[in-house]
C-alpha cells in the first residue's frame, strides 16, 4: 500500500504518521498491492481532524472524522473506512448471489 501525507496549517512529528500508516495497513488485507492511501491532517478550531482516502481495486474510500486528539481522529477514520468496505463486501455477495 502506497500511503501520501498533507498537513494543512499544522506541522506534526513523525510519529503521528508512523501510527497512521501502521492503523492503515490493516486495511491492506482487504486490498491487493496497487493501494494507495492519502492521508490530510488539519487543525480547524482546535479540532483535530482527518480525512482518509484509499483507492483500490476501482473503488475510492473516503472518510473524516474530527476529535481533540489526532490519534483519536485516525483510530475513528480507520474504522469507519473498515465498515464502508465490510457493507460493500456484503453488498457484492448479495448481488453475486442474486445473479446466479
């Protein structure tokens, strides 16, 4: 998985990607190699906010959440792209089903 970072009006240590990246990989399993994850954190009215995207398998993910804590924010996002790509898992089944 291929990770790209932006911080708008905010300079973070490295640490903070390097627990974003770690949260994201366990994304990769549902994904083949050619993923791409962009990560955008910002600080709105001392709000820490993160907005994810990941695009695989011609499919775009998109979630953003806002917390006081920037690791909070990352944890929320990670977890509401999982359950997007869990329903639509379960959406395609359904249909795969249907169809046959």
């Amino acid at each position: 998985m291929k990770f790209q970072y932006s911080e708008k009006k905010v300079k973070l240590p490295g640490n903070v990607h390097a627990y974003a990246e770690k949260k994201v990989m366990k994304l990769a399993r549902y994904f083949e190699e050619d993923a791409e994850a962009l990560v955008v954190f910002s600080v709105e009215k001392n709000r820490n906010k993160v907005e994810l995207t990941v695009h695989g398998a011609g499919t775009w993910f998109r979630a953003s959440e806002s917390t006081s804590d920037m690791f909070a924010s990352i944890d929320s996002a990670v977890s509401t792209i999982e359950g997007q790509i869990r329903k639509n898992k379960t959406r395609l089944a359904r249909r795969l089903k249907q169809d046959a």
